[in-house]
C-alpha cells in the first residue's frame, strides 16, 4: 500500500527538523523553515514561499525534497531582475 499524502507530511517534516530546519509539524498547516525559504504543507500541496512547488511527495525521499527546492529556488532567482 502507498503512503498517503497526511503520513508523507508528517514524515518529511520531522526528517526535515532532523536535518536542521525549524519545524512547527503542530500548526493547522505544518510549516518548515531554513536559510529564508519557508515550506508550507497544505492538505494536498506544498508551497514555497508562496508558490506550489506542483509535486507529490507521497513516497517522496527528504533529499529529494530539499533538492526539488533549492532547484525550484535557484531558478526563480534568476528571473529577477
């Protein structure tokens, strides 16, 4: 059976609080934060800042995560002017 989306939260917001980040896993929509970028985990979304990052993490290994979001960071830095 595959992990549901409630139990992959819950997972990788605790792995990420073992890798340093500051973790708030009790809030409405738990919350992980580190060096300025903030992930939120919505019911069925991730957000960065305040953008999807439009992946699934169910199943979804924490080194991957944070890859997909230094990625996704790197790239929208260099759309700014």
């Amino acid at each position: 059976m595959s992990e549901t989306y409630a139990a992959a939260r819950r997972r990788l917001v605790k792995e990420l609080g073992e890798r340093g980040w500051k973790t708030k896993p009790s809030l409405k929509v738990p919350q992980a934060e580190k060096d300025g970028l903030k992930l939120f985990f919505h019911p069925q979304s991730v957000y960065l800042n305040e953008h999807s990052l439009f992946i699934d993490i169910r199943g979804l290994d924490v080194v991957s995560l944070v890859t997909h979001v230094t990625v996704v960071q790197n790239v929208r830095s260099s759309w700014q002017p």
